[in-house]
C-alpha cells in the first residue's frame, strides 16, 4: 500500500516555461493535506556544487562535452536525492528540470523503477510573454554581473541550446501537456492509476491567486468632469487618495504590481513604488487600459445624451454588448483584459500578493470572472475609488472582499 502512495513527477519543458511555477503550485497545495512532496531543482545542485558562476550559455551548449558532463553529474545527484526521498517518508518527488531530451528521460526511467512517473511538460508560445518570463528570469543573482541586456541574450541563448535537443515526449507512459499561460490541459495520456492524480489534474488546471488586490486609479480630471475616454492625470484628490493607498499597504510585500498604460493607473501605482525601490516589478499592460470610447473620447455622458442620442440610447438598452464607433465595449474588450489577468498571474509565479491597478470597466470584467455575474449585470458592478477588492482563489480557499484604504 505505501508503495502505491508515491509518486515521482518530471516537469519537461524549455527555460522560462512556468516549470517551477507549476512544481510549487503542487508542493504547498498538497503539503496543506499533510502529504510530504520534495522538489529536486537541477540548478539548485548546480549553484550548491559548481562555485564558479554558470550563467554563461555556452555551459549549456550540447557540443561543449565537459559541461555536458557536469550537467549529467548535476542530474546523476538530483535523481538520487529525490530517490532517497521517496524511500524515506516522501511521498511525492518533483524533478524540476528541462528534461527536454530523450536520452534524459530515459535516463530518468530506468532510475526511478520503484514507483510511477507522471510526466508534466510545461508549453508557452506566446512570444511577449517568453520574453517578460527572460527578463523575470535574468533578475537571478547569477545574472547580476551582467547589464539587463547582456542577461536577457545570455538566457535567450540557453534557451536556444536546449530548444536544439528538445525532443516531445510522446514516447512516456504517463504524460500531461500543460499550457502554463492559459493552465489548459493540451494532450493527456496517463496509463496508471497514479496516487493523487486527481487532484494534481485539477490544480494544473485551476489559477492559483494567494492574495490579489485589485484597485480602481483615483479621481481623475476626467472624473471630476463626468468625461469618459482620454488619458486623463490624477487631480489633487486623487493623488491625496494614492498616498492613502500606499500608507495602507505598508508592511506588506508587493512583489507585482500591474497597471494599464495610462497616466491615472501610472500615478495611482506611483506612491506604492516610490516606497518600495527594488523590491517591487511594476508592469504596465494594455491589456488593462480603459475601454476605448472611439468617436466618444472626452465627450460627457451630458454631451453624448444631447449630440449622440441614438448612441445614447442604445448604451442604455444593453450596455453589455453596446460598442462604441470607432472603439469597444464590453463584450468585445473581454478577451484582452482575461489575456492581462492570465500574463499577471503567470509573470507572478508563486508570489504570495500581486496587485492590478485597473479602471471601472476593465477592473468589472475581472470581477465577473470571480463573482460569476451575468454578462448583462457587468457593466453596473459597484468600482468605488477608495476601497480595494482583496481576492484569493485557490483550491481550498476561496474570498472576496471589499477593504476600505
């Protein structure tokens, strides 16, 4: 019976792929259900038994047969630890490494013979985002001798090596094929009754939010004016009330902070970084930016009632769905600001609190996603401007809640 109880597991994927995301994930989801889970990270033995830095890519180039060797000494360890674990009391082992090979997998499975191995390969094709997972990545202390440029060609490079072995690995018994930006199961064939399968497939498929807080920019001169569009600064109050947000927020860690691309999100956020200078990411997407009112911009609701009444009117019939000439609306700004939540969480990694500073509309679609609304009832959820939401999404907890700063 104990035999039956463990578990090898063997991420498979390129650098940058959210492998060691998704074998966090794991670990402390399963660990809350007191089941013992290691993860043996090759570069993890690499750092600890190589004192020299290992950052330069040629280290990973397949044809330099000394570093091949070291890079097969550093796995020989890795799997015998993780082997040592499960003989012990644990019950499950992550291999967090490229594992991209044939050769190393078949390594991997005629050493790990007393139990099963479930096979995850982690797959992210989105160029923007590879190239956000670099720049997260060349953030290592090992990269800190090098110029943020220097860095990000030294990882591309390493990734580029091991894309010119990467073999699928179609051939395994039990394998799952992970899209770790949209946490979508591609191609599954699992051939075992595998211990804790189950809830495994289910977490690789569930967004995995600790602590969320999700802010609305304070008063613009646009608000005050009763305008929409535009890309209007914060007025005196509203800069009043971003230093109340970041007053609020001291003493707790914000690793990520995500805004859209205008000003009153920019100057929202600003006090947050301004106070916490290497200690924060701040990225700004478009895919947070306000709904774009087209042929509207900087018109009031008054001026739009009097000059575009047929507009007007068929907003208020059904303003889920009404799309502004020349611009958007709900329905159609949907998938670009799902996109921003998805790159968020995933340029996040495990991180225990990440914040998005958003606008009414696009902060109400986020919402929706979490409060299960109907489409038509949307576009009328409560954003106030000094308070936040404070939302957490896991597979054993889920909150909401709407805090006052």
């Amino acid at each position: 019976m104990a035999r039956a109880q463990k578990l090898y597991i063997a991420m498979v994927g390129l650098p940058a792929m959210g492998k060691s995301t998704v074998a966090a994930k794991i670990k402390e989801n399963l660990e809350k259900d007191d089941i013992r889970v290691g993860i043996f990270n090759n570069g993890d033995v690499r750092r600890r038994i190589i004192p020299e830095n290992t950052s330069q890519p040629e280290f990973y180039n397949p044809q330099n047969t000394e570093a091949a060797a070291i890079r097969e000494r550093i796995a020989t360890i890795n799997i015998a630890e993780a082997k040592a674990f499960l003989s012990a009391d644990g019950e499950i082992a992550i291999l967090d490494a490229t594992n991209v090979s044939r050769k190393r997998r078949e390594t991997l499975r005629q050493s790990l013979t007393n139990h099963p191995i479930l096979f995850v390969e982690c797959i992210n094709d989105d160029p923007e985002i590879l190239a956000l997972s670099v720049e997260r990545k060349t953030r290592l202390r090992e990269f800190a001798h090098l110029t943020p440029e220097q860095a990000r060609k030294s990882f591309t490079k390493r990734i580029g090596y091991y894309r010119h072995i990467y073999d699928p690995p179609d051939e395994v018994d039990n394998l799952v094929r992970l899209d770790t930006l949209n946490n979508r199961i591609i191609a599954e064939h699992v051939r075992a009754e595998l211990p804790h399968y189950g809830r495994i497939r289910d977490l690789l498929m569930s967004d995995w939010i600790k602590n969320l807080f999700l802010v609305r920019h304070a008063q613009s001169v646009y608000n005050l004016a009763n305008r929409v569009g535009g890309d209007a600064e914060l007025t005196e109050k509203g800069r009043a009330q971003a230093w109340a947000l970041s007053r609020h927020f001291i003493g707790t860690p914000l690793p990520y902070i995500f805004t859209s691309t205008l000003r009153r999100t920019l100057e929202m956020a600003e006090p947050l970084l301004e106070t916490r200078k290497g200690q924060t990411v701040h990225h700004a997407f478009k895919e947070f930016d306000e709904i774009d009112v087209g042929d509207c911009d900087g018109m009031t609701y008054a001026e739009m009632e009097r000059d575009r009444s047929d507009l007007f009117a068929a907003r208020a019939r059904n303003k889920y769905n009404f799309v502004y000439p020349g611009g958007e609306g709900y329905a159609t700004m949907a998938g670009r600001v799902y996109r921003g939540v998805k790159k968020a969480i995933y340029l996040s990694g495990n991180s225990e609190y990440i914040m998005i500073v958003g606008h009414q509309a696009v902060n109400r679609m986020i919402l929706s996603d979490f409060l299960f609304r109907r489409a038509e009832d949307v576009p009328y959820i409560f954003i106030p401007q000094d308070k936040y939401f404070h939302i957490v999404s896991t597979q054993t907890k889920k909150l909401f809640e709407l805090r006052k700063f």
